[in-house]
C-alpha cells in the first residue's frame, strides 16, 4: 500500500471546520457497560446504565444497571480514556440514584406486585461498595434528588399502575407519595423521614399520585412530576405542599402521527396534547422546566418552563422535534405514539452560561439549550447520545457532560449499552455532519445509503427500504459545514403515487440528467432484485425503465443483493453485498449491465474472510482510472473489524458470461475507515454505506442510521480527501 493512501487527511476535522471556534460541546469518550462486568461474567447479558451522577471530586461516575441489579462506576480521571471500576450488587432493582461526597444513596425497588410495592433507599459506600445504611421506603422508589447542601434526600414513590389491568388507566391503588430522608455523615436518619401525601391534588386521578421525578432548588423545595396525572407539585424542605397545578396542554401543528407507512409526512395534528411530563430540573429558585414524554393520555414531544406559581415561561412547541428533524433523528415508527419522546431534562451553568440539557429517548438526542433568559432559551447544539438516552449528569467544573444511553442491542446483534462523555470546549461543534436545515421546506431524511457527485460538486444520495412509501434523492451541498441537504427529489410512478416496493441501495448520473438507480431485492417480501432508470425529477416513466434481473443470476439469488451501482461508458457496474449460491466462498460478484447491448456479465471480487458475523460490499464507485468500493463487516463498537476503501484497476473490470467462472479482480486498500469512525468519541457504526467522489477526487464517506429504528439516528458524513493524485 502506497504511504499516500496511509497518510490521507481525515476529513472528519475538516467538516467540523467553521469560520470561528467558539463554546461547544463535543463528545470525547463512550464507555460500554459490560466493560464492568468482572472477568469470567457472561457479557452477553443484557446490561443497562440509566440513572447517572458523579462523586463530588467528579472523579467517578455512578449509573443504576437495572437488568443486573447493581450500580455501576466509572472512572473518569482522564474522561477522554474513561476506566472501569467495576458493578456494585444491590439486592434489588436500582431505579435513580444521587451522590453526596462519595456516598451514592440509590433507591432500590424490591416490589414483587404492583398491589404490595416495597423499596429502599440505601447509602453505599463507593469507595468500599458497603452498604453504611438502609431505610425502608413503604414503597416502589422511582426517582431520587439531592439537597444542594447534601442535607437531605427526596424520594418519588410511584407505585407504578400494572399496565396489563384495565389497558393502564389509573387510578390503580396504592397511591404513590413523596420521602424526605435526612442525610448523617455518609449515611441515613431513617428516622427523619417524612412522607409526603399527594392525594387530592391532581385532576386526573387524584386518588392514585403517581409520581415521576424529583428535583430540589437551593431554598431546598421539591418539585414534583406526577406523569400519569399530567400535574406538578412543589414542596417545602419542610414538607408542607406549596404550590401544584396541571401540566396542562399543547396543540401541535405540522407533525407526523402515522407510523405504519414509513414515510416523513409532517402535515398532521394533535390539538390538546397533555404534556404528561417525566423529568424536571430546577434552573434557578423559581423555574424549572419538564421534559414532556408523555404517557398513554398525551406527550407533547417538546418540553416547557414554567415558574413554580405555575405560570408557563416557554413553550418549545414542535421546535425541538423539528430541529431534530433535520439532522436525520426523527424516529418514525414512534410517529403515532410521542414523536422524539423528550424523556429527560438537566441544569448545569458552564462558563457563566446556564444551560438546559433535554434528552429525545427515541430520537437518541440531546438538545443544548441557553436559558439566560428562561422566557427565550436559545437551542445552541444538538448532540448524538448512544440509543436510548435516559440519564445525564453534568459536572461543569470539570467541563463534562455525561449521558447514560439505556438501550442495549445485545438481542439484535446491536450496539451495547454506553455512557457517553462530552467537553464544553473551545472549539467547532463537531455535529450533526449533516443537515436539512435551511431548506425551503422542513426535509425530512435518514437511512442514507448509496451516493454518487455531480459535476457540479453536489451530492446525490437515495434512502432505503425502511422509507418503503418515500423513496427519495436528497441533493447535498457537502461544501458547507455541516453539509446540507438542500432538495429532495421523491421517486414516483406515472400515477404520481411513490414507487413501492422498492429498496434503494445505490444511485448513479446517467449522464442526461437522471438516475440510475439499484435496487436490493427481497423475494420473500415480493422486492425485486432490479435496475431502475429515472428522470431528474424521479419520475419512472414505465415498465421499460425497470429492468429486473436475468435468469442466470435469479437462479441462484439471496436476499443481499445489489449495493451501490456506478457507470462507465454505457456499462453499469452494481456490487452485490453478499455471496450468493455460486459463489465461491469470500467472493461477491460485480454484475455488469450494458445498457446498448442489453448484455449481463460479471467478475468476482475477493473480500475479507469476517472476524465475527459476516463481510461484505456496500458501495461502488468509478472514478478516473480505478472503480472504489466499500468493505465492511457488520459489526458495531470493539467487535468492528472491517470498514474499508478499496480501489480496483477499471482494466480489469471486463465482464465476464453469467454461469461459467468469473475472472478474479485484484484490489488495493485506500482507506481504513476504523480511525475515522473511531474520531468522534462515539462507538464505530457498523453501516458504512455510502461513497462519492468529486471531480477533483475529492472523496466523502457516510453511514446508514436505519431510520432510527434501533439506532441512535447518528449519521457520519466526512471527507477522506483526494484518493486520486
């Protein structure tokens, strides 16, 4: 391998460039949990971290692992290198937990019923991992707040409703409360607790309180989320009820509300949508704002402040949910239950600036928001989070802010479960990569897949099979930074309805200003393997611009079939994924297509034997002398091995007759595309799908987010620089 190709620009600096550095967050580092899991443990069990907060030093990090029952702990002494320290048993399920110095005091759930709930909240040692106290709750804990002062502990008891009785609706006795728990020198007085009734208050089931979260301002009062009653609470340190007052209700205009088409339509309404909030944050002694996630009555896909005499300060509206629309997250298949599901909310004052930190669960977003003035918050960043966000900490003397991301796709063969570390830094933000913003109209995307440049130096780029009634080509400028989607071009038949049953993989210029587009078939789901060709308006004028697959090659067909497709002279080259039935093993077929002739030829290509799953092609491209392709395994974070770049001699792309033996094409490595997916501080994604290279050869790489659907929504688009001098 030429040192050239070992020493090309990592372009991912280069599409963070922006006129002026200025105060950004940027993420550093991601921990996968079962990292704590002892020597020996089975780690294929599921693992969870949830719940996060940090030792007072904000040396240590502490996370509440649901499936295995214990606290987890960090060591982040070097947060761009966080270490191990190992799992904590706890006898039960830990449902939040607050630290005061180094002692963690985690509410456990030992519930074996929803009609007789019972928990704990206990203080644990960390430096020890003894527990030093223990008081029994009366009942199934949920979330837990610290005084500023450390003085005391609040301790919501839900009581959670048994969503199975009565399709969920409450009310469902017993009645949840809150706690209040002094603190001793890292311990408990068990016998200060005060239990705070709440009955009575709430409109909607007032008998059965079910409260949510908990958060404590510096006049030490609680304030309250009761989600399922969509009301608020506020307590005195004291524990007399100051204040409460409904959630209330927004109208949302311009949403999507229907999941079952696969398609980003945003013309859809819901008027009187309860907030239903879950968590809540004070932002000084009077304002504190909800994260509103809804629950089986509502959820308004935003989040609100409101001033503890129950005045609305700010509403986000759709704001927030449009914002994350544009950079790819919007998670669709939650489009008829709560959108972007705003689940969590968190305060932290970084360099005299106070900021908002609202987490999307299903968007697996994180929106940075300037609460200066808290009638005006100004989103300033939108961070990708691992899948799943539930738990943030931020620890601003040290610059850090630290997301527990729940969601673990060990089942799937899936991302595990991370926390994941970002600086306030005086530097460019480092996401999204890509955005629709600025559009004439709000452009939905995601699930990226092949791409191919025009002359011009745009991009072209199509989505796949998972916006089965939306197949699109989004035009991108890549450059701007981020680059920017700037049109959408939707492919349609001649009725004007989408073209279904389609599964786009690969595009590529046919040279009179349309397309020619590949797509990946599927014969148990009645998808062709075949070749589309298009208009530059998308249009597919008929049957003859569809040209499906001749018999030689569906005779020994499978499901992985063409991805990515490029053209030289009147020939088109598509790269099948996988091997199918005649191949020989670790060799895919580039299939040929001449588009005169209306002949079918095809070479092999070697690929790399996979360490773990399977290996395959994801893209081609042609370009000068050589024809570039995409391999890579299936593998996320430390399993990944193969994502690469490699070119191949366009002399040897000659074509051999269908169903006799192929000619072998030799290839040569151009990039290892691990460092470059490594360099962001998150885990490595595993669907490196999409290749175009410029005029000049100036090559751009992305990933596939999957529409959101099991993923957290993050899409890579970078430049590896010239691969043609």
């Amino acid at each position: 391998m030429s040192a050239r190709f070992i020493c090309l620009t990592s372009a991912l600096a280069l599409t963070a460039v922006q006129a002026s550095a200025e105060m950004n967050f940027n993420r550093i580092a991601s921990f996968p949990v079962i990292k704590n899991m002892a020597e020996g443990e089975d780690t294929k069990r599921e693992s969870s971290p949830e719940i996060i907060d940090a030792t007072a030093d904000g040396m240590t990090l502490v996370y509440t692992d649901s499936p295995l029952g214990a606290l987890g702990m960090i060591d982040i002494t070097d947060p761009a290198n966080p270490a191990p320290k190992g799992n904590i048993d706890l006898g039960g399920e830990p449902t939040s937990v607050a630290i005061v110095g180094t002692t963690a005091y985690v509410g456990v759930n030992t519930s074996e019923s929803y009609t007789q709930p019972s928990g704990f909240l206990k203080a644990i040692d960390t430096n020890t991992g003894a527990e030093v106290a223990a008081c029994d709750l009366g009942g199934q804990p949920d979330s837990v707040a610290k005084a500023k002062d450390g003085s005391f502990i609040s301790v919501a008891i839900e009581n959670e409703r048994d969503e199975d009785l009565n399709d969920g609706v409450i009310p469902q006795l017993p009645a949840g409360n809150l706690v209040m728990i002094n603190t001793t020198e890292g311990g408990l007085d068990c016998s200060s607790m005060k239990m705070v009734d709440l009955t009575g208050l709430a409109d909607i089931a007032g008998s059965d309180p079910e409260p949510e979260y908990v958060s404590i301002n510096g006049l030490g009062e609680t304030v309250i989320t009761l989600q399922e009653n969509n009301h608020m609470v506020v307590v005195s340190k004291d524990g007399e009820v100051l204040n409460h007052f409904s959630a209330g209700a927004v109208d949302l205009k311009d949403i999507d509300a229907t999941d079952e088409r696969g398609a980003l339509i945003f013309t859809e309404s819901q008027d009187g949508r309860l907030r239903e909030p879950d968590a809540v944050t004070w932002i000084d002694d009077t304002h504190f704002a909800i994260a509103n996630e809804g629950d089986y009555n509502g959820g308004s896909r935003g989040w609100t402040i409101f001033n503890k005499d129950g005045t609305v300060v700010y509403e986000s509206g759709t704001d927030f949910e449009k914002a994350i629309i544009q950079i790819g997250h919007y998670p669709d298949k939650r489009s008829d239950s709560k959108g972007v599901e705003p689940e969590s909310v968190t305060f932290g004052e970084f360099g005299g600036t106070p900021y908002v930190f609202v987490g999307a669960e299903r968007a697996s977003v994180v929106g940075v928001y300037d609460v200066t003035d808290p009638a005006n918050p100004v989103l300033k960043q939108l961070l990708s989070s691992g899948v799943g966000p539930e738990g943030y900490v931020t620890i601003p003397e040290r610059n850090l802010l630290v997301s527990a991301n729940e969601k673990d796709l060990i089942e799937d063969g899936g991302a595990r479960a991370h926390v994941m570390l970002f600086e306030y830094q005086d530097a460019p933000a480092q996401y999204p990569h890509l955005t629709s913003e600025g559009a004439d109209e709000l452009i939905g995307w995601g699930a990226i897949s092949g791409m191919v440049a025009d002359e011009d130096g745009m991009i072209y780029a199509v989505n796949d099979s998972f916006y089965s009634f939306q197949p699109s080509i989004f035009k991108i400028d890549p450059s701007q930074t981020p680059a920017r989607i700037v049109d959408v071009i939707r492919v349609h038949r001649a009725n004007g309805q989408p073209a279904q049953k389609l599964d786009l993989e690969g595009i590529t210029l046919d040279g009179k200003g349309g397309f020619w587009l590949a797509s990946e078939g599927r014969t148990d789901r009645a998808i062709p393997h075949a070749l589309y060709h298009v208009t530059a308006e998308g249009l597919i004028k008929g049957h003859k611009q569809e040209f499906g697959l001749p018999a030689e090659l569906m005779a020994v067909e499978k499901r992985f079939g063409f991805e990515g497709i490029t053209k030289i002279g009147d020939t088109l080259w598509m790269a099948v994924q996988r091997e199918w039935k005649d191949d020989p093993k670790n060799h895919v077929k580039l299939v040929a297509y001449n588009t005169e002739t209306k002949e079918w030829g095809a070479v092999h290509y070697p690929k790399a034997e996979p360490a773990k799953g399977w290996t395959g092609l994801s893209e081609i491209v042609a370009h000068g002398d050589y024809v570039y392709v995409i391999e890579r395994d299936n593998q996320h974070d430390d399993r990944a091995v193969t994502k690469k770049v490699y070119r191949i001699p366009a002399a040897e792309m000659v074509p051999a007759a269908l169903g006799g033996e192929l000619p072998v094409v030799s290839k040569e490595l151009v990039r290892d595309l691990l460092p470059d997916l490594k360099s962001t501080g998150g885990y490595v994604l595993d669907k490196v799908e999409g290749l175009a290279i410029l005029k000049d050869g100036t090559a751009f790489v992305s990933t596939d987010n999957d529409g959101v659907d099991d993923s957290s929504g993050e899409t890579m688009f970078w430049t590896i620089g010239n691969v043609a001098n």
